[in-house]
C-alpha cells in the first residue's frame, strides 16, 4: 500500500530521537573501558504538530518503534579514548490505508574523545567530543516499506563536562553540541542542522538513580528543493531511571517522558539497559 513520505520520517524520527545518549564521563583510561546495550521502546497513537501541540496522528495513525544501541568504548592514550555505537531497528507504521514496517540495522556513529586541560597539567572532567554518523539503514525503499536511516552523514562536536560531589553518593554529568548534517539527493532534501544537549544527576539513595533532561532541536529542512517552513523538528523531554547491579555491570531500567515537541512522536518510551566495564 502507498505510504506518505512524511509518515516513514516520522517513524524513523522516532527511532532517531530514541538514540542512546552515551553517558559523558571522565575520558578512559589507556587500555579501559566499557560496553553498553540499551533498547528503547515506543508504541503511541500521540504526535506533536507543526505548532507543537499534542494531538493524535491523523488517520487513526499508531507508531510503534524499538531500537537497540550497542556502545563500545575504549581508551587509546592519556586523555583520548574513542567510541563506536551500532543500531538496530524495527519499525511499524499503521493507520487507516494500511500498514508499513522495517527491521534492521541503523545507521552507525563513530566518535573521538580528548581532555584537552591535561594539555595544561589539569586534570578535570572535561572532554570535547567529535564523531561521525555514517549511513548504514536503508533509506530508498519500497511503498510498503519504512526507512531505517536518512541515507547521509552528519557531524557532531560538543562539550562534555561532570563532576562527583564525593564524599556525598551524588554525581552531575551534561553536554552541549551541534550537528551538521549533510544533504543527500543532491541538494534536494536537506534534514536541517541541530543543536542537543543532554544533563543528568544520579547517584544513590536507597537504590542507584538517574534523573535526565535532554533537548533536542532542528534547523528549517528541505524537501524536494522547497524550504518547509514550519517543519522544524524539536523534542524536550525527562529520562528517569533505577540502576541495579546485576553480574560486572548494571542493569537500566527507566522511562523518557516527552515534555514538548514539533514534528515528532508524543509517546513515552520503556528504557533497559545493560552496562559494563572491562580492562580495570
């Protein structure tokens, strides 16, 4: 069955907006690190409009979206270590015409990460962060059929800072960043840079926490040559969670509650998570 354009976009938006936010922390150690797989579900009849009001997909529209995000992180000198993060997606679009699905893999980032005040001999949580999104998921695909990427890269750099309130349990970790994101279809669609920023204090009282706000916001796209005006895509939204230990690592369980958005899914998602350290 035929399927609008703008509801593949939306239901990869949802997938793309869910993607793992990749805890800021003190730059690893040579030879350190960690891994992490988190899935995020959602599954909502809400969407947030052009104006950003909470309103329900037209056409009795339902999205219902699970995506996994696999991290790896490793230390590769003193103050640079590097990342890379795989995904895998499944998807499902239905409203009044019918029904459009996709499973697969997503599109695959890779990042660098340096302390730049150890050049000076200071030693604080700090870190810039520069990675590199390549297109993996397919985008070009039949009518019956949902995208599982944006079939272009995107760059990204941002400003991580933390900091433990040691000897209290308690700790503070946030970042801010742009993304550039390139054109594809030769200058005909472009998704529109964005800025993001992420903030969480967790810590432990009575169980281990993390309480998080992050944001989300998109510059005008374009769509066939033509500025949409109106179609920027923007998310606000809470992210609370219990940690467990469970085996050499902890185990995630928590929620992300949208607060405000334009042109994306209203729905919450159900987070589980699993993180691990190795070589300490």
């Amino acid at each position: 069955m035929s399927r609008s354009p703008s509801s593949g976009a939306l239901v990869l938006a949802a997938c793309l907006a869910s993607g793992s936010p990749l805890a800021a922390q003190w730059v690893e150690p040579p030879g350190q690190g960690w891994v992490a797989l988190t899935t995020y579900h959602q599954d909502t009849r809400d969407v947030y409009d052009l104006q950003g009001r909470k309103d329900t997909f037209v056409g009795a529209g339902h999205v219902i979206a699970t995506a996994s995000f696999l991290t790896v992180a490793r230390g590769l000198t003193r103050g640079v270590d590097a990342w890379a993060q795989f995904s895998f997606q499944r998807l499902r679009f239905s409203d009044l015409t019918g029904e459009s699905t996709a499973t697969g893999v997503g599109d695959t980032r890779f990042y660098v990460r340096l302390n730049p005040l150890l050049l000076v001999g200071m030693d604080l949580p700090v870190a810039v962060r520069a990675g590199v999104k390549l297109p993996v998921g397919d985008f070009d695909v039949g009518s019956d059929q949902l995208p599982l990427g944006d079939g272009q890269r995107d760059w990204e750099i941002m400003l991580e800072g933390g900091w433990s309130f040691y000897p209290a349990p308690f700790y503070f970790m946030s970042w801010a960043g742009y993304r550039w994101r390139e054109a594809r279809d030769g200058g005909r669609t472009d998704f529109g840079n964005e800025r993001f920023f992420y903030a969480a204090l967790g810590g432990t009282a009575l169980l281990d926490f993390k309480f998080a706000v992050e944001g989300w916001y998109g510059q005008t796209p374009v769509f066939n040559n033509v500025l949409a005006v109106g179609a920027e895509r923007e998310l606000l939204r809470l992210g609370p969670s219990l940690l467990l230990n469970v085996g050499p690592g902890q185990l995630e369980v928590g929620a992300r509650i949208p607060l405000r958005g334009r042109s994306l899914p209203a729905g919450e998602e159900l987070v589980l998570g699993y993180f691990t350290r190795f070589g300490g």
